[in-house]
C-alpha cells in the first residue's frame, strides 16, 4: 500500500478484504504459471513415478524429464493439471494473503507489538485455513500431474496419440476408490503408473474403510493431515521472514511513518530467501504428503497412512527420501514465492491498498 495511505485505510473493512484477496489471487497464479513445468517434474520425483524413477538425482535428469514431457506430449504435457493448479491456487492464494493481513491486523496493530513469534502464528493459521478450504482441489491437481498418457492404439506411428486425463475422470476416479469390494483372486493388474514403494506395502487383502462410505467426501483429502503438519512451518516461516525482512529493508520513519520507496528487486530478494527457508524446512512433509495423495492409486480401499508412508520412505532410501527432488524444488519454489510476493505487493498498489 502506499505510505500515504497506510494509516487511513480501514483493514476489516469489506472493501479491503476483497481487494487484498483480489491482489493474494492474481499473485498466486502469476507464480504458479511461472513454474509449471517444473511443478510437474516435482510431483513425478516425490511420486516416485516408475516411468520418471531413472531422471530423479541430478539436474540433468530434471532435463531428461522435461524433454520426455515435451516429446511425448508437447507444451500441453508440461502444462497437465495447470488448469486445475490454477482453480486451486487463485483461491489458496487469495484466502493465504488475505487472512495473513487480518491476523497479522489483529495481532500486531502498531509497529510496537510486531514480533517474530506474532508473525510466525499469523502466517501459519493463514495457511491452514487457505489449505482447509481448497485441498479438495489440490489432491485433483497433483492427480493430474503424476498421471502419465497413455498411447492409444494405433498400427501407424505417425497417427498415434496419447490419452490425457481429464479432470472429470481423474474427480470420477477418487470419489469411486473403495466403492466396491477388491477382487482377490483375480482381476486387473494394478495401474501402471503405481510408484513399486507404495505398491509392495499394500496388503493381501485390502478392507474398505467405512468413512468412504458414510462420508465420500474424505476420500478428497488424502494426505491431509500430513499436510496441515507442513503448512505450519512452511506459512509460519514463510510470512515469519517476510515479514522480518520487509520491515528492515523499508524502515518506517517514526515521524511520519512512510516507507521508503518501493523496490520491486528488494521484493524479489525477500520472496526469495522467504522460499529458500520455508522450503528447506517443510520438504519432508512434503515428500509424505504427495505419496498418500497418490495412494489412493494402490490402497482405493482405504487410506495409506502417514506412518506407514514414513516407514517406506526411511526403508528405501533413509533419510535423502525426504528430500528427493529437493534441488528441483528450490528451483521452483525460489522464484515463485519471489515473483509471488513481489506481484502481490504490487498488485496491491495497484488496487490502491
């Protein structure tokens, strides 16, 4: 917001509210579209995708990656799932940015009160309450991200196409998942795209959880209690050094109480380092939480816990499995909460708050 203005807007206000979540909205998906490619090779990497197994360790299997993306299915393959990321991301991020700015209102109303602990809580139950709102959607996303096309049947090369899943089918699929009794003795081989990790720990004789049954609903939040575990670190520390950063860098002056002019390469350095620490901390839940959401792939009858994933985890590749795909990470993750937080702040200037 302008320094003009910073004392007189009325931050509760509705008019407020929506501006900031309007602002919150269009930086989320600016970032998000920005590394979209690279989001899709993260997904497949902490999936442990059989068909992408061979690329994970190295940057040049980031690249091999995305040139098998490329080839086997062109722009609109390094963009599966984006449109369903952007249903999501517009309401997450506009949720995230505008309760972080009522709490961190109502948490620290002067200059005097502003803590790193007040931030930390502020940025936290902002995130939680984005990502209650909205995981239905991201589990769909990250579906569509860790599914590969499959190519239909064709005698001539030259006409042959892949079959890209669709949002549709992908919603159809998890609401089904457990909805009829498993055949044991015979039936379909399990999916091809099924990471072996998840595949081997499934049980002989998989039982049908009952909550799918009074309660479909849930079978759209996979993983989310792992997630609500890494929402707090990531959040709190995400906004805990923004904010830290933004108030050293524009230092207020106390007789009149405006910043300095705004810097849209000093905003891109407090994203950054934002995204760097978050990141670094909150991986390893991360790692969990994209294995259960993919878990309905092996286990439709029933969750695939939190323990018993960790347990996987550690036994396959110790402590380096929470952080397959790190480095890959940090390339994403680096320049989307920079391009993230500099486009909020500037789309707040624009919106006049």
């Amino acid at each position: 917001m302008s320094p003009t203005n910073a004392t007189t807007l009325d931050k509760q206000s509705l008019d407020y509210v929506i501006r900031s979540g309007l602002a919150g909205g269009i930086a989320g998906c600016v970032a998000k579209t920005a590394v979209a490619p690279l989001d899709r090779v993260k997904i497949l990497f902490q999936a442990s995708n059989p068909e992408f197994l061979k690329f994970s360790g190295s940057w040049r299997g980031v690249a091999g990656a995305v040139n098998t993306i490329y080839h086997d299915g062109g722009i609109r393959g390094l963009l599966q799932g984006h449109s369903a990321t952007l249903v999501r991301v517009f309401p997450y991020a506009a949720i995230r940015f505008m309760a972080y700015e009522q709490l961190a209102h109502i948490l620290m109303p002067t200059k005097e009160l502003e803590s790193p602990g007040r931030r930390f809580v502020a940025g936290s139950t902002a995130g939680t309450i984005s990502v209650l709102f909205t995981y239905p959607l991201e589990l769909i996303r990250v579906r569509l991200a860790y599914e590969i096309p499959e190519p239909t049947n064709s005698k001539s090369p030259s006409t042959s196409k892949s079959t890209r899943p669709s949002v549709t089918r992908i919603i159809r699929t998890i609401y089904n998942e457990g909805s009829a009794s498993p055949v044991l003795s015979s039936g379909p081989p399990p999916p091809k795209n099924v990471p072996p990790l998840l595949n081997s720990a499934a049980p002989p004789i998989p039982q049908q959880n009952p909550l799918f049954t009074y309660f479909p609903i849930l079978k759209f939040y996979r993983g989310f209690s792992v997630t609500l575990l890494g929402i707090i670190p990531y959040a709190g520390t995400s906004f805990l050094v923004y904010g830290s950063l933004r108030s050293y860098l524009y230092p207020r002056d106390p007789k009149t109480n405006t910043a300095p002019p705004r810097s849209a390469m000093k905003d891109l350095v407090i994203g950054a380092i934002s995204g760097v620490i978050s990141q670094t901390v909150s991986y390893p839940f991360e790692v969990v939480r994209r294995r259960m959401q993919v878990g309905g792939l092996t286990r439709p009858y029933g969750f695939v816990g939190w323990k018993e994933t960790v347990q996987n985890i550690w036994k396959a590749n110790g402590w380096r499995g929470f952080y397959v795909g790190l480095s890959i990470g940090y390339v994403k993750v680096v320049p989307m909460t920079a391009i993230s937080f500099m486009t909020w702040e500037w789309c707040k200037v624009l919106l006049h708050i």
